[in-house]
C-alpha cells in the first residue's frame, strides 16, 4: 500500500507525517476523522527499513546510549506537566521532541508521534518500543487511557522510577563493598596458586616427608590450576551462557523466578519490592475506576516475576469465582497477616484503594530499611569467609615449616 505525507492544520499548529492509505481521498478522510484540516498531500516513499540503512547509519543507531531511568523520569513528569496543563498529547510530544537531548529519545518520541498520527493509542504505541518502556510502564499508561486520568498516571510512574533509582543505587552502594572484597580474595588465591604455592613447592619436597593434608590439598589445587586452569575458563564461560539460556525458557524462568525470593538475604528485599509495586499498581487501579477482576490482571501485566504473576493469575481468578480479594490474597501465601488485616479493613470499609496504597508504601520502607543494612549484613559473611580462606593457607603454608624446625631441634 503507497504511503503519503500529508501536512494538515489543528487549530494553531501545523501537523506533518506519513500515512499508508490507498489514495490520496483516504488520507483526508482519516486527517478530518481526527479533527485536522488537510493542507497538502504528496506521494512519499515507505520508512526506510533497517536492512536498508548503510553501515555508517547502522552502526550510529548500535552506538547510541540507551534511554536511562533519568531520561524516562524526565520524559513523564514533563509529559504530566504538559497533559495537566490542557496541551494536546501530539503538540505535548512535539515539544518534547524539540527540547530532547538524547538522540534515541528523540527518535523514540518522533515514533510515538507518526504511530499517534496513524491511529493507534498511547499504551500501544509505547509497546512497541520495548527496550525503553517496560511492560509495567506500558500497562499504567493505558489504566490511565482507559480511565481518562493519563497525567495523573504519569506522575505516579515519575514517583515510581524515582523510587526504582533509588533503590538501584542504594543496592549499587550497598554491594560495592562485597564486590570489592570478593574480587580482591579471587585475584589473590589466583595468584597464590599459579605463583606462590609452586614456590614452596620445591621446598616441600626437600623434607622427604610426609606432607600435612592442609599442605597436600594447597599443592594438588594449585597443580590443577595450572594444568587446567584454562578447561576451568571454558567450562565457566559455557556454564554462564547455557543458565542465560536455560532461565530464558518458560520452564527456567519461572524456576528461576521463585528461587529469587528465596535468596539469602537478597530474596526478602526482591520479595517487599515486588509486593509494593503489585499493591501500588492495584491501588492506582482501583482508584481510577477499574473493575478488581481488569486491576488484577492489569497488576499480572506489572509483575516482572513469572512466579509472583501466576499467584496474581490466581488471585483473579478466584476472585472472577466469587472470592472476596481477601480470600484470594490468603491464599496466594504470599501476603503477610499485617498486609491481609489491611486488605479486609479496605474491604470492610470501602478504601480499599486507600489502604493499599499504605501497604506500597509499608513496603517500600521495609525495602529502603533492608538496602541501607545489607552491607553490614554481608560483611560478617565476608570476614568468616576471609578468616578460613587465611587459615587453611597459613596452614597449608607453615605447617610443614613448623614440623621441620620441630624435628631440627630435636636434633
């Protein structure tokens, strides 16, 4: 089907694109469906596919950063901002286009503006741009189209990936530490067994005795390690790349998805997470007017878990049975007695919505609680782990040393 760039007035602005019609007569008819007026329309080429694009231009598009967290945060409250203050969301989006400083950005909104232009609704067009709006982004957005509240949907996304950010950057802080230290301990029993343990080897044989077990596992270690140290790389780098696979499987992601919340020390606070955004999602919901059974499956759509959104799936569905919220929450088992004491208030009372909102927010501080103590959660582990890695080395090391100075003033 030819395609067709137009140039149409509404009201005071001037509106270009490309549409794909049949003819020229149809293009005016879609302009007037949306209250535009035609001002020109000319026979344009198609949008040039990506397996047309030259190298140069390719290579351009792969080197681009990524949109951020900031930039999306950014985008929505200046997005609320503009769709409060009674601007067109088409002008909202040209004006965010023009005033955009990240060139993929850029190009994200000139697309959600020609898909606007085509007919196709906000939620549906973000969907098509998956590695900047999430399914969660996706899905509150069209609560918001649905239920006529889009600005207020935007700003609550804002707060949302403020509090996504910060979380993000207090576990950063919070692992720097470990991480730090565990790198260090790998570089040093690295080097230990390629360079320092052969050292002592030869020592060792000079005794002609029998060697300590401490010493005798250091030595059969760092000989493995040398002989095959680099079948120990391959077998990693292939253990790496077949789990990614593996997880990437229905069956593996959702193993692996309830492993996640069951995690020393990190599942709880992957678990609260999850809770606070289902129940702020369901609150916000609710609040616009959503039927629960619709909310529930909106909050499914939410859930980056697949094990957290089959119990949501249930919690519908027990509820489209006639359960009250409830009942099914209950069952899912994975509410706390405090958060369902909270749910059948709302239920009792009729603020549900209310009360939901308070549990997101219980959460969320549970959350903020849980990242701020997690280094010093991890640093006893650390440190035990330190002093046995020191132990079996001294006695790996000194051990024999100490059994033939013993032996030397025996004599």
């Amino acid at each position: 089907m030819p395609h067709f760039a137009y140039t149409a007035r509404s009201g005071s602005d001037l509106l270009k694109g490309v549409l794909e019609a049949g003819s020229p007569a149809e293009v005016v008819e879609v302009l007037r469906g949306r209250g535009h007026l035609p001002v020109s329309i000319t026979p344009a080429k198609a949008p040039t596919s990506a397996d047309e694009l030259s190298l140069s231009k390719l290579f351009e598009r792969w080197t681009l950063p990524a949109v951020g967290t900031v930039d999306l945060m950014l985008m929505s409250r200046q997005l609320h901002t503009l769709l409060r203050s009674g601007v067109p969301i088409l002008r909202a989006l040209a004006g965010l286009q023009e005033s955009a400083t990240h060139q993929r950005l850029k190009d994200t909104l000139l697309a959600l503006r020609q898909s606007l232009e085509s007919g196709i609704d906000f939620a549906t067009s973000l969907a098509q741009h998956p590695a900047v709006f999430s399914g969660f982004y996706v899905a509150l957005v069209r609560v918001g189209e649905m239920t006529g509240r889009l600005d207020e949907v935007l700003l609550r996304l804002y707060t949302h990936l403020e509090f996504e950010l910060f979380m993000s950057q207090q576990v950063k802080a919070a692992l720097r530490y470990p991480m730090f230290v565990g790198i260090a301990m790998a570089i040093a029993i690295g080097v230990i067994n390629v360079m320092v343990i052969p050292a002592f080897a030869g020592v060792f044989k000079s005794f002609n005795a029998e060697l300590p077990l401490a010493t005798r596992i250091l030595l059969a270690t760092s000989n493995f390690t040398i002989e095959f140290g680099w079948l120990l790389v391959l077998l990693g780098i292939a253990a790496f790349f077949g789990w990614k696979r593996w997880t990437a499987t229905p069956a593996g992601e959702l193993w692996w998805d309830e492993k996640k919340l069951r995690l020393p020390l990190a599942g709880k606070i992957v678990k609260k997470a999850m809770l606070a955004r289902m129940a702020r999602s369901l609150s916000l919901s609710l609040k616009s007017g959503v039927p629960v059974e619709q909310a529930l499956t909106v909050v499914a759509q939410t859930v980056e878990n697949k094990f957290m959104q089959g119990k949501v799936e249930k919690m519908r569905e027990s509820v489209e049975r006639g359960d009250s919220i409830l009942r099914s929450a209950a069952a899912s088992g994975v509410f706390t007695p405090v958060v369902l004491q909270m749910v059948a208030v709302g239920e009792e009372t009729g603020a549900l919505d209310e009360l939901l909102e308070e549990v997101g927010a219980l959460y969320s501080n549970e959350v903020q609680y849980e990242l701020k103590t997690l280094s010093q959660q991890i640093e006893p582990i650390l440190i035990v782990f330190l002093g046995v890695l020191v132990l079996i080395l001294a006695l790996g090391v000194f051990l024999p040393i100490w059994d033939l100075g013993r032996v030397a003033m025996k004599r």
